[in-house]
C-alpha cells in the first residue's frame, strides 16, 4: 500500500527531501520555515509537483481539538500543527496510509495517541505517551486547560504546564 506523508515544518527544516508525489502539508508552515535553505526545499517541492498545500475543513480542526484537549497537549500545540494532525486524521479516514514527518515532540505525543504513525528526520521520537496539566506553583491546584489567567484564583502564583506520564 502507499504512504502518503505528511510533512511538519521541521521536516523541511532539517531536510527532508520529498522523492514521491503522495507528501502534503498545510499552508499555515510556510510561515515556520525562515531559513533559506529550508524554503528552497519547500519550494521546490511544490514546484516539481511533489508536494500538495492541502488545508482542512473545521470539521477536521474541531475533531482534533476534541481529541487534543484530553491529554493537554493543546497546550502545547500551535495552529499549524493542530492543523498537521488534523491533516493525517483526514486523509486516514478517506482510507490513505499515512505517517507524519516531524521532529516535533509534542505533535509525536499527540499522534501516538491517537494511533497515527510517525517519524523524525533528526530525533528517534518519542517513547512514551505524556498528558499535560495546568499547575499552580504554588497551592498545586489543577486548572481546566481553557482557564484564561497566568495566576492561581486562590494563592496568586503562577501557573504552569506540568507533563504527566500516561500509562499504557
């Protein structure tokens, strides 16, 4: 069967170099990749046909974003990376075979939770499934990941985002 790969911007970062026509993206990484070289890759993969700018429908992006908020990491997780994840559940479900290209941590932790195969260019990946919570410094209270202050309501201190090891 044929993988269709889909790329994060750290796969053109650290040098990925597209041989087949089945690699999408998303339009919202050209904004991540800076560096020169990483855009002439990006680009000439579009240019040569081998790589399809494909964006999502809202369906996709709040389907994600339902599965994301369960372990914290939308958190931790950008628009184009929400939007990366929500690509490879999209095409798995027209029945495609995909596997996502990215060094990214937490887009990796999201994947393998959601059963999605992945791998990096520069990094082995990662081994182990984390949740994410929002942690007063101080008192330790938990906060809902939607709480929209940087301070506890009860003791004033800062909040913060504590991993937490899932067990599988």
């Amino acid at each position: 069967m044929e993988i269709f790969y889909i790329l994060d911007a750290s796969a053109f970062i650290n040098g990925f170099h597209p041989t087949s026509k089945n690699n999408y993206t998303v339009p919202e990484i050209t904004a991540e990749i800076k560096d020169f070289e990483s855009r002439m890759l990006y680009d000439s993969a579009v240019d040569d046909g081998k790589l399809t700018v494909q964006d999502i429908t809202d369906e996709y992006l709040e389907k994600t974003e339902r599965i994301i908020s369960k372990s914290g990491d939308i958190l931790r997780l950008s628009l184009p990376d929400k939007k990366i994840i929500a690509l490879a559940l999209m095409l798995k479900d027209e029945g495609k075979d995909v596997k996502v290209i990215s060094d990214d941590y937490t887009i990796q932790n999201t994947l393998k939770i959601m059963d999605i195969p992945y791998s990096g260019i520069i990094t082995d990946g990662i081994k182990e499934i984390y949740n994410w919570k929002k942690v007063c410094q101080g008192c330790k209270k938990e906060f809902e990941e939607n709480y929209p202050f940087d301070d506890c309501d009860v003791c004033g201190s800062r909040i913060f985002k504590k991993r937490i090891k899932v067990k599988e």
